[in-house]
C-alpha cells in the first residue's frame, strides 16, 4: 500500500531511467533487515529446477540488475531467484537517452536501453568482491548474457565465450540472450545456423559445469520455435526463458509508440502462449517472463507448464509486496 500510494507516485514523476538509478541505488544503501521488513513474510515454497535448488519460484527477470551490484537486496526483498545482465563482454553505454517509457494506462513499459552494462570484467571484479565479503546471496543467481554492440555478429560466439568464461563461476546458471530487440542484428542469432554454432561452442566451454539457458523472443512463429526446441534438446540445454520484449505494439495507442521492446500487461497473453507451446511441445523446463503482475498472471504462467516465473514490469507497477503474494502461489 505505502509503494502504491506514496512511493510510486513520487518515482512516476521523475524520467523513468532516473527513476530506476535512484531506486537501485536505495537498494545497494538501505540495510538488509530494513528491505526484509518492507518485503513481509515471504513464504518459502522450496523446488529444484534443472539441478538447483529455489526457496521460492519467483525470480527477478534479467535487465533490471544490468551489473549485479544489487544482489543482496533483492534476496532480501524475497526473491527466490536473481538474474543479472544482461551483460556483454565488452563495457557499453547503451542507446542514447531517453530509452525507457511508461505506459501508465496499458500497465506496461517501452525500453531501448541497448545492453548498456560495465562489461564482463569489471561485472567478474564485482562478483568476486561479494563473494570475498561473505554477502553473496542466499538465493541462486543467473548471469544473462548478451552480444557487444560493437561485435560483428560472424563474432558473436567469441564474444560469448569471453562472458561466459569470465562469469560462468560465479553462476548457478547462465543464460544466453538472443532476443533483445535493441542490438542490430542479434535476434538473427535464433536462426538456426546461427544459434547451432553458439550453443554448440559455450556447452563445449561449458562441460557441464552450470545449467545453461536459452532466453527468446515473443515473435517467433511456432515453426521457429520448433527448430529452436531441436536444437536445445541437441545441445542438451538445461532451460528456455520465454520470453524477452516484443516489438509487435499494436496493442499500444499510436501516440505512445516508441521504437523499443514493450514490456508488461500488453505481453503476458503471448508470452502465455509461447510458454504453453514450449512446455507442450519440448522437455525442457521454461522459465516465463511477461506481464506478471499478480497472484492470477503468475498462476495462468504456471498452468501453462512453466516452472518458474521472473518479474520486471510488474515489480516497477506494484513494488516489493509483490513478491510475497506471488509466493503463495
């Protein structure tokens, strides 16, 4: 209630990527009992997905913690679960701002931000740094990653393979993102050429250290789908993540479109949809992101077959107390 009143309010009147660095910085000051009390009793429903364990099945979806520098806090909020990242091997800006844009009346959000990220070395110096404080979370941890701006896509494996090599250690899994709308070219990465090469040459990395993930998009055609669902069974993935932004913004008043992925209510039916298809057509456990809100949305995530859930838009719309509704369910 005192987010939805008074606290959201006051963030919506500030430039929405200003917003975002003040709340993140709130998080990365404020004392981990101070968080836990905002958060409440959050109730522990423990599984194992792909090999780890979850306290609880609600996770905080990649783009959020771009760099990893709030891992604490969100453990201490209640998250079963953190993504970091995305994050690309080489340190970037992102896009010009503005690149974020809410959409109040549709409850959902336009971004563009780019993958804008310190980079994976000074993400690993981070980490290593958490780990040695003995502040590392109590809660898994994924590490999502993403292709340099700067990188030719006939690179892109190489450019994986050094984010990869520099964070796999400090993962429970790792996720790959191939369907941010907003690198040029990087979703031509889900062909299937194309993404039998990357996943072939990070599972060869890999070894079976950690779980590795697939993160798509909402606009595959189901035929597209099918020959990524192939190739994760080749390469014996652990996961998908269904699903990241979409670009189809019809749902969105003319006047409000931006270039950009929309986020939020606008995605949930077709991210639903993608999850079901997945879940009844693959084996893979599906991690589903997309318009979340309430106990009702994560529920119809979870009666279409996924096994966890993450949460980004929701978390900007409704606040910390999400977290221990979406717990119950």
């Amino acid at each position: 209630m005192f987010y939805e009143k008074i606290l959201r309010p006051l963030l919506f009147r500030l430039e929405p990527e200003h917003a975002h660095e003040l709340a993140m910085m709130a998080l990365q000051h404020t004392p981990l009992w101070v968080l836990k009390m905002a958060a409440g009793s959050v109730p522990e429903k423990p599984c194992e997905v792909f090999g780890v364990r979850f306290p609880n099945r609600i996770g905080l979806a990649a783009g959020f913690d771009k760099n990893a520098v709030a891992l604490p806090a969100w453990a201490a909020l209640g998250f079963g679960f953190i993504e970091a990242g995305t994050i690309t091997a080489k340190a970037q800006p992102g896009n010009p701002r503005p690149r974020v844009f809410r959409l109040p009346a549709q409850q959902g959000l336009i971004n563009r931000f780019g993958f804008n990220n310190d980079g994976a070395d000074a993400v690993a110096q981070r980490m290593a740094a958490l780990k040695a404080s003995g502040r590392w979370p109590r809660v898994p941890v994924g590490m999502n990653l993403g292709k340099s701006k700067v990188t030719p896509l006939e690179e892109a494996v190489d450019d994986y393979l050094h984010s990869f090599g520099r964070l796999v250690e400090f993962a429970d899994y790792v996720a790959l993102n191939v369907s941010s709308p907003n690198t040029p070219g990087l979703r031509q990465l889900q062909g299937r050429a194309a993404l039998d090469a990357l996943l072939g040459a990070v599972q060869a990395k890999n070894a079976g250290r950690k779980p590795l993930l697939l993160k798509i998009a909402p606009d595959l055609t189901f035929s597209q789908i099918d020959e990524i669902l192939a190739l994760t069974e080749t390469h014996r993935l652990a996961g998908i993540i269904a699903t990241n932004t979409t670009i189809d913004h019809s749902s969105v008043p003319e006047a409000l479109r931006e270039t950009g992925g929309l986020s939020g209510r606008p995605v949930a039916a077709r991210s639903t949809e993608v999850v079901r298809y997945l879940t009844t057509h693959g084996k893979l456990p599906v991690i589903a992101v997309g318009g979340i809100f309430d106990e009702a949305s994560a529920k119809e995530k979870f009666d279409a077959g996924a096994a966890l859930v993450q949460v980004y838009t929701g978390y900007i719309y409704c606040g910390p107390g999400m977290i221990r509704k979406l717990a119950r369910v």
